[in-house]
C-alpha cells in the first residue's frame, strides 16, 4: 500500500512532511553546511511564508500529530505510580 498526499506520493516521512506542509524540511531546520547568508536568507524566507500563511504552524503540528499516530507512537502503557517504583527498587546493600 503506498501513501499519497495531494496527488503526490509519500516515499519517506520527509515527503510526507513536505507535502503536508507545502515547504521543504530544510527551509525550517536548515543545513549543517550553510554559511551565515545563506542561513539569514533562509530565515528571511520562513518568515515570509509564516506571515503569507499564519496557520501553517497549526498545520504543521496537525501533520506531525497525524504521523505519530499512525506509527502508533501514541500507543502508550501506563507507568507504575512512584510509590509502587520505589517497591520495587532492588536492594544493593550488604545487611549488617
């Protein structure tokens, strides 16, 4: 089964990102080569997309919301209380 967004098919959890959100990942994380120009020309970019598009932050955690819970992510368990961890805390020491 493949995954498709607008007509577009989704090959990674970056495509699917990308697609969701109309931008490419590396206008809002940026590269680990990238000079201080091009970083400032970056930011300058996102800054104009977020004021064209003020809800594309709401998008976007709409996006990754949707992806953790199709990977299951928010499949949890509950943790023991502190009281019951502290039961079961191994004991180390040599009796006296």
């Amino acid at each position: 089964m493949h995954a498709y967004v607008g007509g577009h098919r989704v090959h990674t959890p970056e495509d699917f990102v990308e697609l969701a959100l109309g931008t490419p990942l590396e206008l809002w994380l940026g590269s680990p080569d990238e000079s201080d120009e091009e970083r400032a020309a970056r930011l300058d970019a996102a800054r104009d997309i977020l004021t064209e598009n003020p809800d594309l932050p709401d998008r976007a955690v709409r996006a990754a919301t949707r992806a953790l819970e199709d990977a299951g992510v928010f499949n949890l368990i509950p943790l023991p209380s502190s009281g019951a961890a502290r039961r079961f805390r191994s004991r180390t020491g040599v009796a006296a």
